[in-house]
C-alpha cells in the first residue's frame, strides 16, 4: 500500500486544487448522501491516511478520512468534466468550478465528525507522523512499550511512528546497517533513534519525488536492498538475503555483511 510519502504527495497535489474552494462533494457509496456543497478548508496527513476538512454551507463541519490501501488512487482533472463522476470504482469526488479531485477505489472513504480522529478505531491509535518534527525519543519509549518483535515489524507499527511502509522500512534498517529481523531488546535507544531517523530522512526526500530513490546520486527508482532479490550489495558486493517477517508475511531484503546478524 502507498506510504507516508505517496500520502504526503498526494496531499501536495491537492490542496492547491481544493483548499479555500467550495466543492460538490459525491460520494456514492455512503447510505445517506454526502453533505453538498461543502468549502474545503484543508487537507492534511497522517500516516498513511488522508484527512480533508470541510465545512457544508447546511451541517456542522466534517473530515473526510481516506486510506488508499492498495488499489486506491487520486486523479485531478482540470479543467472539471460536466456531469457526475463516472465509473463504479468512484469512491469521492470534490468538484470546483476549476477543477474535479476523484479518489477511486480506496478501501476506506468515510466522513467524521471533528473530533472523533482521537476515538476512531484506527486514527486513534497513531504514533505521530514521521514526516512531521517528531520527538525520536519519545517515538523510542512507545516502542520500548510494546512486546519485543523483531525490528522490520516493528517499523511498520503503526501506533508507535505512522508513515512508514515496507519499502522504507526495509531501505532504513539497511542505511542503518541492522539485520531487519534483530529483536528490539537486542538494539539500544542509540541504534533505535538512528533507524527511526533514517526512515523519516528518506520519508521526507521522497515526498517531492515522482519515483522512490533512496540511494544518494542514482537514477530515479534506485533503492539499496527492496526488491533487488537475487542481486548483489550495492556497497559491498555480498549477495543479498531475503525471506517473509510478521503476521502479513512481509517480504524483506538485507546485506548479510553491511547488517550482520545480532545473537544475545
């Protein structure tokens, strides 16, 4: 699924478009219909998830909640198509008189009262969001409050430090040279801030980046380990190891010798 960086992008190319504009909000798949027309007054970040404030001309205010999952994308067209939004994948359209913002196929589209972020099931649980100014030792000590897991999984924790993916987690343990699958109590708060570091680092340069390029001075699309299975260490020359980590099976790459292994 997207990570903090897509998400953040995406909000990017947004906010230009709907923020401080009325827009005809369309969402098909609710029961009752989305309040309409409705000012949009700011779209935000958290994680992985996309929030739009908005404020209909009859009802109290409302955020739009969007997770893209997989399959969930944005498109903008400009200048806006007459009509209603075609296609049964429309899961949100906000329509200006400049411009039409449509999200298909996001698994999640909702609408909150202001407020409930802090009670939803899943927004409630978040860690702050890395591309934010996070406090890494405060990030460190709600790590160190969950069971020890292996680091890669940790990394994708969700409600220690949002915004992070497979993808920037596995390029992080290796710029940080841990084995992934190193067991949290096996790595210093030192070690634990520096990873978290480098994730955000890469996090925030990539935001601008129309492909994901995590190794300084290549090509766009060049990553250190991700999906580069079967190929040799970019630093070192060591053939590089995989295998599957956690509950989702998460595939993970990493150079045996640039992230040696931790034994107790």
């Amino acid at each position: 699924m997207p990570e903090g960086d897509t998400i953040h992008r995406h909000a990017r190319r947004l906010g230009p478009v709907l923020v401080g504009r009325r827009a005809e909000l369309v969402m098909p798949r609710l029961v009752t219909p989305a309040p309409s027309p409705v000012e949009v007054r700011g779209v935000r970040v958290h994680g992985k998830h996309l929030l739009v404030d908005l404020d209909p001309d009859e009802a109290d205010p409302v955020v739009l909640h969007v997770h893209l999952g997989m399959p969930g994308r944005w498109d903008v067209t400009r200048p806006a198509p007459p009509g209603p939004p075609r296609g049964r994948d429309v899961r949100i359209a906000l329509t200006t008189s400049e411009a039409r913002a449509t999200c298909r196929k996001a698994p999640v589209a909702e609408l909150l009262e202001p407020g409930r972020e802090t009670r939803h099931r899943v927004l409630g649980r978040l860690g702050p969001d890395l591309a934010d100014d996070v406090d890494l030792d405060a990030v460190v000590r709600r790590l160190r409050d969950r069971p020890v897991r292996p680091l890669h999984v940790t990394l994708l924790d969700q409600s220690v430090a949002a915004g992070l993916g497979n993808v920037l987690a596995v390029e992080a343990c290796h710029v940080a040279g841990l084995d992934p699958r190193t067991p949290t109590d096996l790595l210093t708060d030192d070690e634990l801030r520096d990873v978290y570091a480098r994730g955000r680092r890469e996090l925030v340069a990539n935001i601008d980046r129309v492909r994901r390029t995590t190794v300084p001075g290549a090509r766009p699309g060049e990553l250190w380990v991700y999906g580069r299975d079967g190929r040799t260490c970019r630093r070192c020359g060591t053939p590089l190891a995989s295998t599957a980590l956690g509950g989702n099976a998460r595939h993970v790459a990493w150079c045996p010798s640039c992230q040696p292994p931790r034994t107790r």
